[in-house]
C-alpha cells in the first residue's frame, strides 16, 4: 500500500503529477486504486471536472469525495484548496457506491441498511462514508449500517462547507449530490484497519438538562431557550457573532462514551440546530477546546500509532478544532505525518465505530490508520520523535508562545472552575441541609415531595415531633434542647434506610420520605426510631427525650397526593402526641425533680 498526495490546481499540473508517479499509480502488483478528494470549493461544475479529469489520468480509480471545512495534506492545514489523495494497494478491494436520500428509503434507518447491504460483506475491513443533507438523520444511517453490520469499521464524516455560498456535496466518481452519502468499502485478508478518536475539549459552567428537544433541534436547556444560555454564558449574539458558537459545544456521557455536540443554526424561537443528535433528559455541560488535554491526546495517538506498521493515515476531523486551534492546527496533523502520509479534512460531525456501535461525532478528530501486511513502505525515521514539529532547525520561538498562551488560559479556566464548583457543592449543601443537625431541610423536603408526587410508586411519610421542648427551652435552656434535637435526627437517620430522606421540616419536627414503601416498612422504621429514643433516655439519666410519631403511605397507582398522605401522617402523630400527652408531662416533670434533688445533693457536699 502507498499513498500520495497532491493539491489539484489545473488540469495540467494533475496530469504532470501522475506521470512523475507513474511507478507507483500504474504498478502491476496493484489491485486497486481508491482516490479521496477533499475539495474547498463546494461547486457541483468544479467537481464533476474535476473527477472526469482524475479519471482521464487513472481510469482504474474509484473517487469518493466531500466538500470540506478546510483541508489536510501530507499533515498540513489549508482552506479553499483541493487535495486528491491517491491510494494504492497490492492486495485489497475496493466497492464504492452512491446512495441518494431519496423516496424509496422508508427512513434513515432504512437507507443505512441498504449502504450496509450494498457495500458491506463479511470481509469488509472498513467503510468510510461521507455524507451530505442538513436533513438527513446521519446518526440513525450510522445505526442502520450498524444494525446490518455492527462489525464493520465506520469512519468520514458529514461534508463540510469553507464558503458556505452552495450546499455541502459529496461525490463518488463522477455522481455528485447533496443529499445523500458515497462510501467506499475496503476488504481483503491481510488489509489491516485501526479506527482512533480523541476529543480534547474541557467541560466548563453547571451540569444542565436538556429539556425540550426534537431530533438535532434543541428548544431549552434547563427550561430556558437554548440560544439565551449561550448568550448568557458565552456572549453569542446570533447577529454578529454565532459563527463562534461551534467551537463551544455541549458534551454529554451516553452510555459511558463522551461526545460533543456542536451548534449549528438558529432559529427565531432561539431554539438552536446541533450537529448531532441530543435527547431529552440528557445532560450537558458547556465545554471549551484544552490546548494542553489536544498535546497530550495527539502524543498518546502517536505512541499508539508507532506500535503498528502504519502504511496510510486519513483524519477526518471537525471544523470547530479548525476554528479553535487556528494556525496551531497543524500541532495535531504534522506528527502522524511522520508515521505515514497523511491527508484528510474537517467535517461537520465525524463518524466513528466503537465496540460494535457507530456514533456521530461533533468536535472531534478522527484518525483511520491502514497497512498491508507484509507491505510495509513507510517506517518513521530512527532516533526521530513524532512530536517534534515539521520545521526548521531554528523555530520561531515568538510564534511557538501562542501554544503556551492557550494551554496557561486552559490551566486559569480550569483551577477557577473548579474553585467555583467546589464553592457551588459547598452552597448547595448548605441550601438543603439544616445546619444545626446535619439532616435535610424543608427546602429539600418540598422538592422531593414534588419529583415523588409525579412517580407512580409507593411512598411513605413518617412524622415526628418532640413532646414538651418548650419545657426543656424554659427550664433547662436552648443549649439543652438544640442538644435534643440534634440526637433525635442521629436516632432518626440511624433508624431509616439509606435511600429514605430525613428532613427537619420545622422546630421540632422531622419527617421522612420512604420510597416504594409498604405498611410494614413504615410500621417497622417507626418502631425503630421510638426504640431509639427509649434507649437512649434509658441511657442518659438527664436526658428528656420523647417523641411522637404517625405514617400514613400512597400505593402504588392510587391517585392520592402525597400532600393527603402528609395530612394523614401528621394527624396521627398528633393522635400519639394526645394518647400520651399527659403521661410525658408527668416523666418530664418526675425527672426535673430528680434533677433538682440531685443538683441539691452536689451542692450540700
């Protein structure tokens, strides 16, 4: 396998190229010859010249091709150009296909299947697709390719757009579309295909919930319009400056993979368009691209990629790493360039497969490497490092500070957020547990009664209040009752199970929420608790602690509120309160005597 690159710029210099290859691209052990064009010009007319030319000069070529969000060619970055990246291989295949978003496909799932089925087979080694159409559903195509297929390799990415004048396009030899996807499917037995990706951006700001969502359009994020949380967070204005939303995307964790999603358009409800999809209910954290994390990840890469006799490199990569890391982004395309010859593009979501699943990626880079067993052409050079820049012996030590800027910025903006985070944790505990005896609050209480009350399970409430405090306040002083109260909450979360909730609701009284409660959970976590302060007055011979107690439960789908059920709990706590009322006044009093007595006693002595 080789591959050669080349920037198109004329007819002429194309034709040029090929005879100055012509060793390597009309070589007789060839068996295939697969042309990616990555081209900045999203002109239908350009491209299809532009293919009819290539395949004047190579007629055994398969192209498949995407307009792009800037270009990649022997590891360097450009914008507005067109790279033809030539592959040669002894001993693979190649199937290419052109498959039109059209009516004949009952849904996106449904056209996967058909790419899957038409280019897929139990040799494939890996598929790489490019596609193109804001309305097709790309991560439900990617789903249905993995439904036919979930071993085969994915990767490419959705088409970008440098000018943003015409339609992104994409193009599979001389078919051009811009609603659709071309793919092209490598196999053969000892074809060798490794699939990388790594993120690098840093989450930054409170975690919030996606709240109202259709597919890719995102209406609120914690309620509030999607667009007014950029604004408020970021200073996005959508009349001058959201072009920079998309290097601040939202990241979310599905299923323990973490993705980015990147904004794409606004609408005048300021719902907002992303790249990919988000579902309701997910949560998502603003996010900002962490020059030293990219170092680091595009070091590991290297590393990962060194261990392996890589042949051919293509990165498909997203547009908002362009936009973030500006002339620095040659610092994640210039070290693989010394693994193999390295060419790709910048996309508007990336597609990567992962453990049997495809996922659409946004702001991430992916890197496909590919060798031919046995064929190895490229070795990095010895005593060479991968990481050290493509430049000259004397570098410009001005320019290079530029890196040292963004990763110090990375480093203040991620000390202050977690300065802010642990302040907020700190607040946040303080705004839903009392202070003075560690257990939750009314505020706490009235939130989980609601998120209960919308629940279809059963819920306990117990009640519980201390008999004659006021007493202990006037005879003994407050230091003595706080004292009391702070042991009946100990008592109390001792006695509950760890999912229920322990409040103080007020004074002297605590409450408890006990989830998918029975009668004889409620009846026994009482008894418990009345256990509890037994002992402990038992115990503590100056101590007068007495407690009523009532439960009353909601079943399962019974339709009455938990506001009934506290009313029910609470009136009969009173009714324990009443029963024994006279019989505590009457021990209360009996042990302020013998407090008296003995206090007299000390003092005789």
């Amino acid at each position: 396998m080789k591959t050669i690159n080349t920037y198109y710029e004329d007819q002429q210099n194309f034709a040029e190229f090929v005879r100055q290859h012509q060793d390597i691209l009309f070589s007789p052990e060839n068996t295939a010859i697969l042309v990616q064009v990555f081209c900045g010009r999203n002109e239908a007319e350009y491209l299809r010249t532009l293919a009819a030319g290539i395949l004047a000069e190579l007629p055994l070529a398969q192209i498949i091709g995407t307009t792009t969000s800037g270009e990649i060619m022997n590891g360097e970055v450009s914008g507005l150009e067109t790279v033809v990246s030539m592959t040669v291989f002894q001993q693979a295949t190649i199937r290419v296909g052109c498959f039109h978003k059209g009516d004949q496909y009952e849904d996106d799932v449904a056209l996967g299947r058909h790419i899957a089925a038409t280019l897929g087979s139990d040799s494939a080694k890996v598929l790489i697709l490019f596609g193109a159409g804001k309305s097709v559903k790309t991560a439900l195509v990617l789903k249905g390719i993995e439904a036919d297929n979930p071993q085969l390799l994915v990767a490419g990415g959705n088409a970008g757009n440098n000018s943003k004048l015409n339609p992104e396009l994409v193009l599979c030899n001389q078919d051009i579309i811009d609603f659709g996807f071309v793919g092209a499917v490598l196999e053969g037995k000892d074809l060798s295909a490794c699939l990388y990706s790594h993120l690098g951006w840093q989450t930054i700001g409170k975690e919030m919930t996606i709240t109202k969502v259709q597919g890719n359009r995102v209406f609120t994020i914690n309620g509030l319009p999607a667009y007014q949380i950029y604004r408020r967070y970021l200073g996005i204005d959508k009349n001058c400056n959201f072009h920079n939303a998309v290097e601040f995307p939202l990241i979310l964790n599905r299923n323990g993979f973490l993705m980015a999603r990147t904004p794409r358009d606004y609408y005048e409800d300021d719902s907002l368009e992303f790249f990919g999809d988000v579902e309701e209910g997910e949560k998502v954290r603003l996010s900002f691209g962490d020059a030293g994390l990219i170092s680091e990840m595009i070091e590991q890469l290297c590393r990962e990629i060194q261990q392996i006799d890589a042949e051919s490199i293509f990165v498909y990569s997203c547009e908002s790493r362009r936009g973030f890391l500006q002339d620095l982004s040659n610092s994640e395309t210039r070290p693989l360039q010394k693994l193999a010859p390295t060419s790709g593009y910048f996309t508007a979501g990336e597609y990567y497969h992962s453990k049997g699943t495809n996922h659409l990626l946004n702001a991430t880079m992916t890197v496909l490497v590919l060798a031919e067993a046995g064929k190895s052409i490229h070795q990095p050079e010895e005593n060479t490092s991968c990481f050290t820049p493509a430049c000259p012996a004397y570098p410009d030590s001005v320019a290079e500070r530029s890196t040292g800027v963004l990763k110090a910025l990375t480093h203040l903006i991620n000390a202050v957020t977690a300065e802010l985070e642990a302040a907020n944790q700190d607040l946040n505990y303080i705004g839903l547990h009392d202070s003075l005896t560690g257990a939750y609050n009314r505020t706490f209480f009235d939130q989980e009664m609601k998120r209960l009350e919308k629940m279809d399970d059963s819920v306990g409430i117990i009640i519980c209040d201390m008999d004659c405090l006021k007493i202990v306040n006037d005879t003994l002083g407050h230091e003595a009752g706080d004292r009391m109260i702070r042991l009946i909450a100990k008592i109390m979360m001792e006695s509950c199970r760890k999912e229920d909730f322990v409040a103080r609701i007020g004074g002297d009284e605590f409450a408890v929420l006990v989830q998918r409660a029975t009668q004889t959970d409620l009846a026994s976590i009482s008894a418990t608790i009345k256990a509890g302060v037994q002992k402990t007055r038992a115990l503590l011979t100056d101590n007068l602690l007495y407690l009523s107690v009532g439960f009353a439960q909601r079943e399962k789908d019974s339709g009455r509120s938990l506001r009934e059920v506290f009313t029910a709990a609470d009136k009969a706590m009173y009714k324990h309160k009443l029963k024994n009322k006279k019989q505590v006044r009457t021990d209360v009093m009996r042990s302020f005597a013998q407090m008296k007595l003995q206090a007299v006693d000390v003092r005789s002595k």
